[in-house]
C-alpha cells in the first residue's frame, strides 16, 4: 500500500508472447482460432484481426499491420492470452518486454513501462502511464484494474505516446480494446477450479446481423487467500471475489456509418492484502508472508474505518460510445465519449500484525468524462489525423487512521518520540520495532501497557482516530496532429504534436484530534503530526500548458521487414500538492513537470518462419520526480536528471506446423544521475523495474485424428532483482526469480470446439516478494507481501 503511504505522509509534510509486433504474423499453426479462415467466434469468441498475417492494431488512431506502425508496439490477443493461461494484466505483463504490472489489490495497481511507475493513490496527482479502455483514458490508478476477458486485444505501446494517448503517456500506454459485436450467432464458455477452492467462469453470446448485433460477456472468480491469517474473525489474506459484466451494441445502417455503445460492469469484494511484518510476532511464533500471519486492524473498523474486516469493497461503471463517418473517400471522421465512475473502499493492516497499531482504509472515489473528436484522411502519398479531446476528472482519496495511543507512541520510529519511548524503555516496555509482544500489545514484564504507563495508570487502552482526505479536480483541453508523407513507397515520415491546456484544482481536509497522551505532556498535536483543518476545505488552483511532439520514419527493406526510428518528448503533468498550514491556511507544495526525450529505433517483420521486433532506445530525464521520507514524514522532491537505456526484443519461431516458441528479453539501465541529483539517489535503480527479464513459451499441437488434437503449452518468465522503494535498500527488495507454468489438454471437435486439460503456476513454488515497504516502511516497520504460490487446477471450455 505505498501509494497510500505516500500520500498519507506527504499530508505530514506541514509536520506464448503478449506478443511482437509480428509474433502473431507467424503461420497460425497455433490452433484454428488463430487462422482468419477459423470460426469467425475463435476459441474464445474473437477471431483475430489478420491482414497478410499481421495482427491489425489501432496504436495510431487508425488501422494498420503491426509492423508497419514505426513504434514499438506488443499487441495480445485473447487466443494468446487463452494459449498462455492468462487472465490478469498482471499475468499478461511478465511476457511483455518493458512492462511490468503489480497488483497489490484491484484498489492499488501499479503500472510500469520502461522503469516508469504509475500507481499514485492521491487525487491531487496524475498518472505517468496511460492506461486506455476503447480508445479512453481510464489511467487514475485507483479506478484502472479490471478483468481481462472477451478482450479482442491489448495494445502495449513504449516511449512517450501524447500525441496519441495524451498527456498521461509519459513514457507509453496500455491500451486495451474489448471484443466487438459482429454478424451471426456465436457463443462461448470457459471454466476451471483448482487448488484454494480457485474458481473461473467466464463466457460470452453473440448475436445479430450487419445492420445491428449485440454481444454480452462475463467473468467470475473466486478464490480463498493464499496468506494464511489465523486472526479469529478476519479471512485468509489475498484471495479473490470478483465479478465482471460487458454489454456491447453495433449498429452499422450503412456501409459508412458504424457506432459501438458498450457497457461495462467490475466489481471485487476481495479479503485484505497480506501486509506482513517480519518483526512482530504472531501469537504462533514468527510471521512469514509464505506461511502464517496474523492481521486483524483495528477493534473499532467497523466505525472508525468503514467495515469490520479486512479487504476490499470496489465498484467501477463504463460507458463508451464511438462512432465513425465516412465523410468522402479516404477521409473520415470518428468520436469517442466515455464516461466511468469508480468507488474502492478498503482496509489494511499497514503494521502487518494483530497490534492496534497502525489500521487504515482508504475511500477512494472518482467520475471521468471524456470526449475526442478527430479526422483521419488517407492517399497515395499522405496520410494525417487532426482531433481534439476533452477530460475532466472529479475524484478524492479519503484516508481514516486507527491506533492505541500509548501502542502508537511506543512504535512508531519518529524521532520526536525519542523522549517518550525512553521513559518507556526505564519501565520495561519495547520500543520501535521491539515494541509488541506476541499478544500484540505494548506491555512491560507486569502487563502494563504503554497506555497505562504513559496515562500515569488511568487508561489501560487510549483508541484514537483521524482522518485526512484530498480531492483533485483536472480538466484538460488539447488539440492533436499526424501528418505522414510517403515520398516512395519505401519510406515513410510522419511529424506530429499535441498542445494541451490543464486546469488542476486540489482541495485538502482534515479531522486531526490532538493527542490525549501528548497533550499532558504540554505538546498539542496530531499523533501523526497533521495540522487539521477541522473538517474544512483548503484549495489551491493552477494553470498549465505543454507541446509535445514527435518524429517518425520507417523504412521498408523488404515487404516483410521495416526499420524504424522515433524521437519524442514525454511529460508526467505537475503535481499540485495542497496540504494544511493552519486549520485556515492552505500549504501549497506545486512540483514542476517532469520531462522525458526518447530516441529510439528498431527493426520488425519476418523472416522465412521467423518472425519478430528489436528496438533499441535512449531515455532522457529532467526534474525526475521521487519521494522523500524523514522521521516519518514525506515529500515529491524533483531529483534532477535520470537516464535509461535499453533494448527489447521478442520474436516467434514456427518450428513446424504443429510446434512454435514465443520469446521475449528486455534489458533496461534506468538510473538517477549521480551528478546533477539529490546525493541520497545519486545512481539508484528505478523501483518495481528489473534491468534484465525474459519469458519463453511453447505451443505444441499434435493432430491425434480428426477432430482430436493434444496440447501442451508450458511457459517460463524470469527477472532480475528489483527495488520497491527509493532510496534503494537491499532489505526492501526482491532478487532474481523465474516462475514456470504449464497447460496441456486435449480439443475435441470441429475446429476444437469443446477443450478439457489441467494447468500448473508457478510449478515450483518458487517463494517471491510481490512487495515490500509500503506504508508500514515510512513509519520504521515495513512489510511484505508474497507473491502467488504454485496454483494447479482442471479446465474445460466449448464453443457454439
């Protein structure tokens, strides 16, 4: 929950391959769904788009083949993340080069391209990687994660993508398109149950003709917590209850008119995240995030927090509605409006143990509204788009806090505690990180708490509460342009710019009681330190604007093969950080954009049954923003300059016809400077990003007779160390691990219709960190979070 850790202590601050660019150009040997010539259904109930055997990708606001866009783009379709056993953008990400996605809840994702991290809770802040739903913004991290099924594709485009995705694509975008209605009745249906009662459904039916067809789809899964917690009352820790809806509409009356309305549902009601302290014992013996620990909050959650146990409480609502126009011959024009409202509460033990000590949840909710418009002309020798789009966001991040005073005081490493944890200390009660038995109370040999000693014997438990939230409103207004210009039919350049106009307002309140304890002791103060307004509003607004442009050339050596290079500039927005002076005054903490210039060039195509993508860049930071942390308190500090080299490759083999290898390997250098930098970051690696990860998949389909075939898909992913925090400690990191799984089973059928087989994750075991830190971290105590553990099961799929 570092996103949370964040925000809340800056308010303290006053104190196979998700896939090539041609690794779907392979010959579909795959299974028949890959093929254009399969059921028009695919085995999942989307055919793949296929124009000469390249996937069809929309990265540019228009159709082209994968390897004629001059950027570095992997594009998965549902085939491929069915063949790979993949339902989760997490899942997805670890065969993607450059990407990276964690999740620690549906309430707290972080997005990563290229060492770049997006995963920021506040409301006041904006997102450094554009996360897209039918071609809208839906990056507020909060209000960003949902389920991947009956997805046509998933766009993942690197470098700095504002002209194309606006001004959140920094450094790129995940985009990400649901399958569409068509022609003609289809319908399908997958499912599977596996160890920890692990359930998933989902299916779709399809149904209409050329003028009008409709389509709906679902998606279920349940599964009990992989984090044992044996506090009486509380669930097993990081589990799933998730619900997904879609409903779509195409009404095409003429051949030049085409409008999509669809619909979409998400909804989680997931136990707790496994914040697990390695310090504090549980009432067993030692934590362990792979074993036992013992989570519970706060005895008062259902008051003081929103809800009595751990986990999340999360609902999101999209509404998108595009429709195109064929105006005159090569030009047309296309509008897309999208509405989503989201609503995440959840609740978490930040202090990873049963002490009533540092219990928080977080109320996040937001609406986003969203309208472009843009004219795309195609000829011989030009091509361009010209558009417009508007965004406004209404969102807030609502932040309760629940403790024992005397617990509190006791534990917390804030170095204006020290006097009090020293008279602690003289009568036998632990502080920091000793301060807890294995009760989870504060106490000395005799059983007096640290309430009891620090209240001179006149309250054995102190229950304190506070509260904090911050609101942002951001409007942003932009005008856009492509132009390319084909002089031959070998080369290609295209030049294009965004200008955009933001508006961000950020309001702040707070419900800050002083402390009891700290009050007689003659100091009148929050126990975090929060100045509180009482309940009050503070705000503070600003105004912004920003070119950002970019240069594209492609080269065709060959009809199969193109080179392609790219310079383009990439903006995080400014933070507009709003806290408390006084209970009246607003304390405006404004951090200036951070810049990003990419260089980039590759090559992509095929080659006999080779096909595939390598590109190499150079990243250029100014003002790279990161995070300071002193007793407790944090800050955005601009860190000065950063750079990240890099190369990407992935790539398909076809074998034979029934056996092809999918691959992938990324090697990326970001770093701070370790001159022209704030000295405590001087050369630190970018957190969540391993310098080197790979993953390598195999598909294997042997015809055993007509209509039966045998398939045996196994996968592996590795990655290098990462650090999950800034500055980079070796104690808050992960080091280098590699996960295999496997899928095999057997289609049956016409053009494998119906499927029965088994899957294995992480076949091994392999114990992994997911997380470490977090909030916990920023008050001397942090936590982790393991990773999944080997998961098998048995699934089963039809189509009709």
């Amino acid at each position: 929950m570092r996103r949370l850790a964040l925000s809340l202590l800056a308010a303290a601050s006053t104190l196979p391959f998700v896939s090539v660019s041609a690794l779907a150009a392979a010959p579909a040997a795959s299974g028949p769904a890959d093929t254009a010539s399969a059921d028009p259904a695919g085995a999942t109930g989307e055919a793949v788009n296929v124009v000469q055997g390249d996937i069809v990708v929309t990265a540019q606001k228009r159709e082209q083949k994968l390897k004629d866009v001059p950027l570095t783009v992997s594009a998965v379709t549902q085939d491929r993340l069915n063949q790979l056993g993949v339902s989760e953008l997490g899942e997805m990400a670890a065969f993607v080069p450059g990407l990276q996605i964690q999740k620690q809840s549906a309430n707290n994702p972080g997005f990563v391209i290229r060492g770049i991290t997006s995963d920021s809770g506040s409301a006041q802040a904006g997102s450094r990687v554009s996360v897209y739903y039918n071609g809208v913004d839906i990056s507020r991290a909060r209000g960003a994660w949902q389920d991947l099924f009956d997805m046509e594709r998933i766009e993942v485009v690197k470098g700095p993508q504002a002209t194309l995705f606006g001004t959140a694509a920094e450094v790129g975008a995940v985009s990400m398109i649901s399958a569409h209605p068509r022609a003609g009745f289809s319908a399908g249906l997958n499912a599977s149950y596996g160890n920890y009662n692990s359930t998933r459904m989902s299916g779709y039916v399809n149904a209409g003709n050329d003028t009008l067809a409709g389509r709906v789809a679902f998606s279920h899964k349940y599964r009990h917590g992989y984090t044992t917690n044996i506090q009486p009352g509380q669930d097993d820790l990081n589990g799933e209850n998730d619900w997904g809806a879609r409903a779509s509409l195409r009404w095409t009356p003429t051949a030049a008119v085409k409008v999509d309305l669809v619909y979409t549902y998400d909804r989680q009601r997931d136990p707790g995240t496994g914040f697990t302290s390695l310090v504090y014992p549980t009432s067993q013996g030692a934590s362990d995030p792979f074993g036992t620990t013992q989570l519970s909050g706060s005895p008062y959650s259902a008051s003081a927090l929103g809800a009595a146990k751990l986990g999340i409480n999360r609902d999101v609502h999209d509404v998108n509605l595009t429709g195109t126009v064929q105006l005159a011959p090569g030009l047309t024009f296309t509008t897309v409006n999208g509405f989503r409202t989201f609503h995440s509460h959840e609740v978490f033990d930040a202090d990873g143990s049963r002490a009533f000590y540092l219990e928080f949840a977080e109320d996040a909710q937001g609406e986003q509204y969203s309208h472009e418009g843009r004219f795309n002309y195609d000829s011989t020798h030009w091509r361009a788009t010209f558009g417009w789009n508007a965004f406004v966001e209404n969102s807030f991040q609502k932040v309760p806090f629940s403790t024992d005073e005397g617990t509190y005081l006791a534990c917390a490493a804030i170095s204006s505690f020290a006097a009090l944890q020293k008279v602690l200390s003289a009568y036998g009660v632990g502080t920091g990180t000793g301060c807890v038995n294995a009760n989870g109370v504060a106490t000395n040999a005799a059983g007096q708490t640290a309430t009891y000693l620090l209240t001179g014997g006149k309250a054995s438990s102190l229950p304190y509460t506070s509260s904090y939230m911050n609101k942002g409103v951001n409007k942003t207004f932009s005008v856009f342009g492509d132009v390319t210009f084909t002089p031959t039919p070998r080369l290609e350049i295209t030049a294009g710019a965004r200008f955009l106009l933001e508006h961000r307002k950020s309001e702040y309140s707070s419900v800050q009681p002083n402390s009891t304890i700290l009050a007689a002791y003659g100091v009148n103060t929050s126990l975090l330190g929060v100045v509180s307004t009482n309940g009050g509003l503070l705000m503070a607004d600003r105004n912004y604007h920003a070119v950002l442009p970019r240069v594209n050339v492609l080269y065709r050596l060959s009809p199969d093969v193109n080179l392609y290079a790219t310079i383009s500039e990439g903006r995080y927005s400014p933070v507009l950080q709003v806290t408390a002076k006084t209970a009246t005054t607003a304390n405006v903490l404004p951090i200036p954009a951070e810049k990003l210039w990419n260089y980039e060039a590759g090559i992509k195509g095929r080659i006999g049954p080779f096909s595939g993508a390598l590109s190499a860049f150079y990243q250029v930071y100014s003002g790279f923003q990161v995070t300071v942390t002193t007793n407790g308190v944090t800050t955005t500090q601009s860190a000065g300059s950063a750079h990240n080299p890099g190369v990407e490759f992935e790539g398909n083999w076809q074998i034979s016809p029934i056996l092809s290898v999918n691959g992938m390997a990324a090697w990326l250098h970001g770093r701070i400077d370790g001159s022209n930098a704030l000295s405590a970051y001087a050369g630190n690696h970018f957190r969540l990003q391993p310098d080197f990860s790979a993953a390598l998949a195999v598909n294997l389909r042997v015809p055993l007779g007509q209509d039966r075939l045998f398939y045996f898909a196994p996968n592996w992913n590795t990655r290098s160390s990462v650090f999950f925090e800034m500055p980079n400690k070796a104690a808050i990191s992960q080091g280098a691990y590699s996960l295999t799984n496997l899928r095999a089973g057997f289609e049956l059928g016409p053009q494998g219709r119906y499927a029965v087989g088994g899957y294995v994750r992480n076949l091994f075991n392999r114990h992994y960190l997911l997380d470490a830190g977090n909030t916990g971290g920023s008050f001397g105590d942090p936590t982790y979070i393991a990773g999944e553990p080997r998961m098998y099961g048995i699934e089963a799929s039809a189509r009709f």
